[in-house]
C-alpha cells in the first residue's frame, strides 16, 4: 500500500497504539514517544502497525527518523 496521506497514516497509527491520546495538541515536531508516554513496546507496535499499513520494511535503524509526526511523515514519504 502506498500512503496518500503519510501523516494522515502516522496519526491513524498513533491513535491506535494510544487512544487516549489528544494528537491535535501534539505539535509535529514533538517528541512522539515522550509527549504520549510510549514505552518500548508501544513504539514497537507503532513502528510495525506503520509497516503494515503502507507496505514498507522500518528496520530498527530507521526508529530515529520517527521520532515525530514531522520525522515519521518524512520518512514515508521518502521510502513510498
């Protein structure tokens, strides 16, 4: 699947792994892990809901360019 929208996919994502989470006060160059609390396991299934829905590998090296919606969209975008 090739994202249309890759934040649109990040925030859908993101809602999912914690939806509890007021993502609409969440600026897009937060730190996403920080500003909702993720712990290792929530980033991990973030990371892999990301790669299911668009289709594409995130090794573990590539978390870092994650770190943000801003970060995360980019990173789609880059490998779509």
């Amino acid at each position: 699947m090739k994202p249309t929208d890759p934040l649109a996919v990040v925030r859908a994502t993101l809602h999912e792994v914690a939806p509890e989470a007021d993502l609409d006060r969440l600026a897009p160059t937060t730190d996403i892990r920080e500003a909702l609390e993720l712990d290792s396991l929530d980033f991990l299934r973030f990371v892999e809901l990301l790669s299911e829905r668009t289709g594409r590998r995130i090794d573990e090296d590539d978390y870092p360019r994650l770190a943000t919606m801003a970060e995360a969209g980019a990173f789609l975008t880059a490998v779509a």
